[in-house]
C-alpha cells in the first residue's frame, strides 16, 4: 500500500525542498506527536530536513536506478 506522506517525505513524488515536502512532514509528526507544541514541530521538521538535506540522497538514487 502506498503512503503518500511517506512518498513526499522522502522527495519521491514531492521535490526535495519543497514546501508540499515539509508540510507532508509536518503533518507526519503531528500525528505521531499529537501533544507536541507547534513550534516544537515546526523545529523538529526544519532540523530533519536540514540534517538530511532534504532527502536529495533518495532522488539521487531513483535516478540512477532508472538509468
């Protein structure tokens, strides 16, 4: 079964970077975290797209396995 949010996430079907990326993951921690403070998730999905650079690695190797 697909997981749209998941697939955004990861840049498969969203660009890497984008703002539908970050509010797929947003809405993922929101869910997993319903108590956590807005800000709190806002920090927490800005800091995981930081350190993982936007999840560019997963297109990077989508590419080159359609090669």
């Amino acid at each position: 079964m697909a997981n749209g949010e998941v697939c955004c996430i990861l840049g498969v079907c969203c660009p890497a970077g984008s703002q539908a990326q970050r509010a797929a993951l947003v809405t993922m921690i929101k869910k997993a975290h319903p108590k956590m403070a807005t800000e709190q998730v806002d920090t927490a999905a800005d800091r995981i797209l930081d350190e993982h650079d936007c999840f560019r690695g997963v297109e990077r190797i989508l590419k080159s396995a359609a090669v």
